[in-house]
C-alpha cells in the first residue's frame, strides 16, 4: 500500500488511533489520528489535500472508505457499492464485524483491528491500533459518579499483558536488579500458555506496549537491536513504578492459569 498523508494531523500527544499498513516499515510509515481526524482510503488519491491511504489493486474502490478516530474507538465508512468490509479482532478467536456497502461511521470496539478488503480475486487487509483504550477502576459510584480511568489502561487478557508479566518476572521475584530477559527467552517463558508466541509477535508486543504507554521513541527504535532492550528497560521500569504488574499478577504466566 501506498499512502499520502499529511503528518501534521495527529500529534504524538492527541492521537488515539494508529493505522498500519501491511508493508509498515516502522513507526514512521504509520498514520497517527487524533479525535475527530479521518483518513480515506482507496485505488486512487483525489485531488487536494492529503490525507488519504493509497491500495493500488484493481479490485479496490477508488473511494473505498473512510477511518474516523474517536476518543477511545474509531468508525469505518464503507464507500464500496458492492463489497462488504470484514473488520476482525486478531486476538478474539474469529470476532468480527460485517460493514455492509454504504454503511457510513460504523463503531468499531476493538483494540486491535486488522480490515479485510475483498478485491477481485485477492483479499487485502491493513491493521488498526487503538492504544488509548480506557479501563475504569470501578463502576461508579454509589452516588452516581463517574468512574476513574487509569492513567496507564491496560487489558489485561491481551497477549501484550502477557509479555509484559514475563519481562517484570525476574524483578517482580525479589531480584530488582535481574537483567531483562531476551526476546528468546520471553518466547520460552511464554510457549505454556501461548504457544503460537515467536520472536516476531513478541517483538510487535514490546513495540505496541511503548505505544500504548506513551514512551517516545525515535522511528527507528522498532529495529531489532540495542535500541529494543532500551525499550524494554523503560517498559519495565515504568510498570513497576506504577504498579501496572504486581507479583500475584504473574500467574498468567503458568500453564494451569486460563491463557490470555
């Protein structure tokens, strides 16, 4: 995919939701959207301002849709005459969303997203972040009050919880002075519970995590390499500042545990 965008919408304190084409290079080859900013999407870019995500296949609409980022879930417009999108959850054993054509701003809940476009003979999909997700501490309260968000939301049945308990291990065991784990040994230490878990999916994990928790980072930092085990001191450092993961929180790490 190609895209054309103008990368002063969405700063990196006000975005809330990530677009990431499928040949993403980096960080810097994503599209940031702060609330209420949309990106189009589709065979050909129109005339004028940019802002629009370029997928030159012929079986692709040339206004195909539409992305609009909200506060802490985004909409998908369908502008096909004819196919019906598929917006599925990666780590939600098959959930999906059908956005039949012509449907305009269809919310969409999920924090990870990857959109399916049916294109001739070809299905096509890019992938949708959405970090700032926001879990309350309780409901509220009994005198009808609004409940607190956390500062750091976090799910934690998400395969990214589960890499980040494994990286808190060590510190969280009484050796607050333990290196960090390698990204081989996180695989290990998480195959009981996730086996399908590789370098690479771990890899993306640490990447989203610096994403979700707001660390900035330079576009280079995603290669593998020195600046990764930079990233994960910060990630570590931060979750236990802040209590993000506590010790009785490791036991999703066990194979007896349910896996997230």
């Amino acid at each position: 995919m190609r895209r054309t965008y103008d990368r002063a919408c969405g700063s990196d304190t006000a975005y809330s939701v990530i677009v990431v084409p499928d040949d993403t290079a980096g960080p810097h080859e994503q599209v940031r959207l702060a609330p209420g900013e949309t990106l189009r999407f589709g065979r050909t870019p129109p005339d004028g301002p940019s802002g629009f995500l370029t997928i030159p296949h012929h079986g692709v609409s040339r206004r195909a849709g539409e992305i609009t980022a909200a506060g802490s879930h985004w909409t998908l417009s369908n502008l096909s005459r004819t196919s019906t999108y598929v917006v599925e959850n990666p780590e939600g054993a098959g959930e999906h969303i059908k956005i039949a054509p012509g449907r305009i701003e269809a919310p969409i809940p999920f924090e990870f997203s990857r959109i399916v476009l049916p294109a001739a003979e070809d299905l096509l999909s890019f992938g949708i972040w959405a970090p700032r997700h926001d879990y309350a501490d309780e409901a509220a309260d009994e005198h009808g009050g609004e409940p607190t968000a956390h500062a750091f939301p976090l799910d934690r049945t998400k395969r990214y919880f589960l890499v980040l308990a494994a990286l808190c291990e060590a510190r969280l065991r009484g050796a607050p002075h333990a290196p960090l784990p390698t990204v081989d040994q996180v695989v290990g230490r998480l195959r009981p519970v996730w086996p399908a878990a590789s370098r690479t999916a771990v890899q993306w994990n640490i990447d989203y995590l610096a994403v979700k928790f707001r660390l900035k980072q330079p576009p280079e930092s995603a290669d593998c390499g020195p600046r990764l085990n930079g990233k994960k001191e910060s990630l570590v450092s931060l979750a236990l500042r802040f209590d993000l993961v506590r010790e009785v929180e490791l036991a999703v790490l066990d194979a007896g545990a349910p896996a997230a």
